[in-house]
C-alpha cells in the first residue's frame, strides 16, 4: 500500500482528484465512487475511476489533524495556516480555471 497522502480536509481531497491526472489516460477527472473512513485519525481511503478512461484506483488520504465536521464549513479547504502538501501551484490554477468554467455554464 503506498503512503497516505497528507491532506487537510475532505475539500482539500475532492479538488486534488479533479486536477490529479489520470496514469493510464494522462486525463480525468477521477470520479469518487466510494469512501471509507476508518476509526478516527486512521486513514481515508478514495476508490476513484477516472472520467475519461474509466481507470478505478484506490487513494489513501491521512488528514494532518482530524477534521472536526461539526465545526468544518462546507467551503473549507484548509483549516490551518500550512499550505497544501498535495495540490501544487498549477494544480491551484488549473483548479482556478475549471471552476470559473463550470461557474459559467
């Protein structure tokens, strides 16, 4: 199993899949068909399937501190001050970009 990936919220998970390529495609974005959270604290586990291919893999997200939903709004990306270890610079735009494209529909 590959190391958890070090996210700060479920948010923060849902866009790293949408700017993630796929491996098999070079494309996406991956599609969450489920979730499974273990016990508190332990990791988070994402089957994906990428939209363009329909490529299924398993992510494994460790959250750095355990999100507390009663007081995490649904906008939330990262509760804390430390940036993301897991969606860089251009992820952020290409981000960006499909958001204000997806707004504009």
């Amino acid at each position: 199993m590959d190391e958890p990936l070090p996210a700060k919220s479920p948010n923060e998970v849902r866009y790293y899949l949408m700017v993630t390529p796929c491996g098999e495609c070079g494309k996406g974005p991956w599609i969450v068909a489920s979730t499974e959270c273990a016990a508190s604290g332990a990791p988070e586990v994402v089957e994906a399937r990428c939209g363009n291919c329909g490529t299924v893999k398993s992510f494994t997200f460790a959250y750095s501190e355990a999100p507390d939903v009663e007081t995490l709004d649904d906008e939330c990306i990262n509760p804390g001050e430390a940036p993301s270890l897991i969606i860089d610079l251009g992820q952020w735009l290409s981000l960006f970009y499909l958001l204000v494209e997806s707004a504009a529909a």
